[in-house]
C-alpha cells in the first residue's frame, strides 16, 4: 500500500505542478 500510495501522490502532484504552470 505504501509504494502505491507514494506513486499516486507523486502523479497527483506532477499533474497539480503541470497545471498550475500553465
């Protein structure tokens, strides 16, 4: 669950930052 949990939190935030860049 924790490898799971970190990868989405990292796609979560990788698309956040994209969208906020833009």
């Amino acid at each position: 669950m924790g490898d799971i949990a970190r990868v989405n939190l990292f796609v979560w935030s990788a698309g956040t930052a994209c969208v906020l860049g833009k």
